[in-house]
C-alpha cells in the first residue's frame, strides 16, 4: 500500500454498492477495503488501520447503528453512515451515537467523494492544545515538550514544525528534502542530527526505533500502533 493514501473501509451487504465505490474511490486516489457484515467489519479494522469508515445502516446481522456506537466506544476514526432517504430520525440517531456525517441513499459517488475528503481533511489539522501519545512518549506541542518515563525534555521550533507534519501524516515518508524544507534545515548531515534528537526524545529504544524510523533510500516516516 502507498503510504501517502488515505484508506477507506466500505462496510454494505450490496455487492454492487460495494464494488462501485471501492472502483470509484480507487480512481480518486484512495485505498479502499470492503466487508459485507459488522462481523466482517470488525476483523477487517483488527487487521488493518484505517483513516475512515463508509457504513451502511440496514445490514443483517448486527446493524450499523450498532457497529458505530461499538467502535466509537474503543477507537477515534470517522464514520459516514449510507442511510434510506428521507429517515431523518435515524439519521439523527446516527450522529448521536457518534457517526461524523450521513448520506441518503441512492447517493452520487462524487458527493461520498466530496464528504470523504472533508472530513479527512479536518481530521488531518493538528490541535496544538492537545497532547498526543507515540508509544509511551506524551507530545506537548502547546508547551513543546516531550515527556517519556520521568523525563521530560524541550523540543525546538524545528523540531516543533516536522513534529505536526509528521503527526498530520501517519504513515507517509517524508524526504530529507521536504524535512528541510518544513524546518527549515538546509544541510542533510543537519537533518538527520534532528531525527535522532527526536528520536532519544520519543523512543525508548532510540538506536531500534519502533515509531520514527528510516525509510532506507527515500526518508523518514512516523508509525503510531
């Protein structure tokens, strides 16, 4: 799989729904995964990471109603519930049990397309004012430290800018090029100094790193489990 894609899960017992949009989708640059069940679903999500869900309401078995309000229980990812046209009630169940948006059927694939990109693209924006976790280290970027164990150490604004890239885009490599460019490092030696300064600021094993780690030939890409 391309890093740099975003990777959509289609959960609907509709053949022809399913390979529709996984078709449509693929053409638009996405990764897309289909399960035809909650059950199918669930070891799907167990077996990949992904950066959104497409659910449909109406399935057999347990329903995506359900399935939604489980998953929101245990794990942050968007949901986009495919619902019967013009059940404006359950719609609003949906939101409430934590479905990010929803869409009637039938549906254009450019408008799921159009809510798809939205809601990636909301979801990419760091919040300074929160603190994000990679393995045990606890990132503050409002206060631009890192706490790991009893240590808690500063980051600079180099560090800083890389940091909510990287954090933006899990899973994509970065370049030493774009590294430079995004901190504003111009010599390699330079950039690749500043990996490792990280790196003994988020690892706990910094010489074996598990989430900052080297692309061989191509950069760096940050890995959160």
């Amino acid at each position: 799989m391309e890093n740099n894609k975003a990777h959509i899960l289609i959960v609907d017992d509709d053949n022809r729904i399913r390979d529709l949009l996984k078709e449509y989708l693929n053409e638009n640059n996405y990764i897309v995964t289909t399960a035809t069940n909650s059950d199918n679903a669930r070891t799907k999500i167990s077996q990949f990471k992904f950066d959104l869900i497409v659910l449909d309401v109406m399935m057999p078995g347990q329903d995506g109603y359900e399935l939604t309000k489980d998953l929101k229980k245990k794990i942050n990812i968007p949901i986009i519930l495919l619902t019967a046209k013009g059940e404006v009630e359950n719609r609003i169940k949906g939101l409430e049990l934590g479905a990010d948006d929803y869409i009637g059927k039938p549906f254009e694939p450019k408008e799921l397309l159009l809510r798809i990109k939205n809601i990636i693209n909301k979801n990419k924006k760091i919040d300074l004012s929160s603190k994000y976790s990679i393995g045990s280290a606890i990132i503050d970027l409002n206060k631009m430290n890192i706490k790991l164990g009893e240590k808690t150490k500063k980051i600079n604004l180099s560090e800083k800018k890389i940091l909510i890239e990287m954090l933006s885009n899990l899973g994509k490599t970065f370049s030493r090029k774009k590294i430079g460019e995004i901190s504003n490092i111009s010599q390699e030696r330079s950039i690749d100094v500043m990996i490792t300064r990280l790196r003994q600021k988020i690892e706990s094993n910094p010489k074996n790193p598990k989430y900052l780690q080297t692309v061989r030939g191509s950069g760096y890409v940050l890995w959160i489990e």
